[in-house]
C-alpha cells in the first residue's frame, strides 16, 4: 500500500472510531483522503513507531491569507489514541504553521474534537457544516501561534 492510501485508511478508522458508519465514510471521503500534493510539499508529517508503521499525521496547508494556515487534520490510529499523540501532532502543526511564516491556525474541527481543540488552547470564533456532509456542523477554531522560543527569540 502506497504512504498516502495508508494515511487516508488512518483517517476512516478514526472516523469510524467516533461513530460514523460506512455511509458517512463514503460522504466524508473527499475530506479523508490524503492530499498527495501535499505530501509533496513537506506539509504533511507522519507519526511512526519504531517498526515504520504509521500510528497517525497532520497537514497544515497555507490559506493564501498572510499570516494563516489551515489545519487539514489531526488523525490518530485508533489503536493508539489517547497516549498524547494528538498532542504532539498539535504541536507539530504549530511547527509547520511557523515554517509558513503563519500566527494563526484555523481549524475546522469535527463534533469528536472540539474538547482536544480547546484543550489546545484554540478559540472557537464560529460553526459551519461539512462541505461533504452538510448534516455534520464543524466547529471553527483560531489558535494564535505563540511566539517562537528558539535562539532567544
């Protein structure tokens, strides 16, 4: 299986871990499936475990809009949540926003993750419904991008 078939197969086993059935999969699949670009862009960034296996990934990607970035998706492999590997693929994202000369972060997120996003520390500034599913409502988060620590900074 290729990096970004095995990615996307992360994604529909965490969505099918918060309770949505295989219809839902079908409708939300164009918001699953990893963007392969993006892979090609360094935007996406693969949790591991020592055997090379894929635990989880996020994608952040720029908006276009100076100073934003959009978080595509934190997705952890069911069988290794709740061990703070969403926390650190925050945390990552946070690092790739940087890189993108980015001080904020949007973020749609998912009725399942609206408490981790808010645990993070992102605001909720609105809802939306799902571009793939307009029955689901997406919460809308802004995090502010603290400033970097590095070299004194």
């Amino acid at each position: 299986m290729d990096e970004a078939a095995e990615l996307t197969q992360i994604a529909v086993r965490a969505t099918k871990h918060d309770g949505y059935d295989d219809e839902a999969i079908a409708r939300f699949m164009p918001g699953l499936k990893i963007n392969l670009a993006l892979i090609a862009a360094g935007l996406v960034f693969v949790a591991e475990g020592e055997n090379g296996v894929p635990y989880g990934h996020v994608s952040v990607r720029p908006t276009g809009i100076g100073g934003l970035s959009l978080l595509d998706g934190i997705f952890v492999d069911p069988a290794y949540s709740r061990r703070g590997l969403g926390t650190r693929l925050f945390a990552t994202a946070i690092e790739l926003s940087r890189k993108l000369a980015g001080n904020v972060i949007l973020i749609n997120s998912s009725p399942h993750s609206v408490e981790f996003y808010a645990r993070m520390g992102a605001n909720k500034i609105g809802a939306t419904p799902f571009v793939f599913s307009p029955d689901v409502q997406l919460s809308m988060f802004a995090f502010a991008i603290p400033p970097s620590t590095e070299h004194g900074t």
